[in-house]
C-alpha cells in the first residue's frame, strides 16, 4: 500500500538509510558498553559497573524508536550483525582494555552516534519530517550528555 504522510518516497528512502546508520551505530555502542560493563574491573569497578548499566539499558529501548522510526517511514530496519558492521562508524574490537581506555573509547562511541544523528538532519528538515527530528534531537541530547559525563571520569 502506498504511504501518503507527506514526505516524498525519495526523502523517506534517504532519511530510512540514515537512520538505519544510526540504529547500527546505537546498536554497536549497546554492545560495546555492555560488554564493559561485564568485564570492568579497578578502582572504578561499582561506578562503571552501574553507568554502563544505565547506558546499555537507554541504548536497548532507543534502539526500538529508531527501528520503528525507519518503519513507519515504510522501510525494514536491519537486525542483523553483519548488516549493523556494515552500516556502523564504530569499530569492533576484540582486546580487553582497561577502565580508562574503555571510558575513552566509549566518548568516541557517543560522539560518533551524534555525528551519525546530525549528519541526517538536512534530509530531516528539507523534508519537513519533524517526528524524525524530534528522535534525532532526543538522541543527541542523551548521547552528548554520556560522552560529556564519561569525559569527567578522565584526567585529561
């Protein structure tokens, strides 16, 4: 059936393949900070523990918005690894870092997702598509306020 809410099938194409490299780069980080969370260990171990936690769950419901998100724009949302390694700008990794280089690498995961997330706003606005803007400011909102508060957690 034809969907008919105003925004051109192109634009809903393109804003679906952007929000698409957002849920990739939102499902990478999920499992990235909660693989941290497991396996955190130091000094820092009960505030990490608990912080990964909070994200990793924030990430697991942000998820299902933007997958529904690209849905209703009348597109599949990819569900697979393979199909989130290929979309993703977050590298996989397969070491143990410390607690520092797992803050460290976690800010660069936050700040990758804005980037994502503001990369799609021109398609967003010219289509005057304001529900998608309205999840991509939400999730630039959360995600620069955890790079922000995982940067206090460093020296420097």
């Amino acid at each position: 059936m034809k969907i008919d809410i105003g925004i051109s099938d192109a634009s809903r194409e393109a804003i679906a393949g952007g929000l698409a490299k957002l849920l990739a780069d939102s499902y990478t980080l999920y499992l990235k900070t909660h693989n941290y969370h497991w396996n955190v260990t130091g000094p820092m171990f009960n505030t990490l523990h608990l912080m990964f936690e909070a994200q990793y769950t924030e990430l697991a419901l942000a998820v299902d918005l933007i997958a529904e998100r690209i849905r209703a724009l009348g597109h599949p949302a990819p569900g697979s690894y393979r199909a989130y390694a290929a979309l993703t700008g977050i590298p996989e990794e397969d070491d143990a870092p410390d607690a520092e280089e797992m803050i460290r690498r976690l800010v660069a995961g936050q700040e990758t997702v804005v980037r994502t997330a503001r990369s799609i706003f021109p398609l967003v606005d010219e289509a005057h598509d304001e529900p998608s803007a309205d999840l991509l400011t939400q999730r630039m909102q959360v995600h620069e306020k955890n790079a922000w508060m995982l940067r206090s957690l460093l020296a420097s």
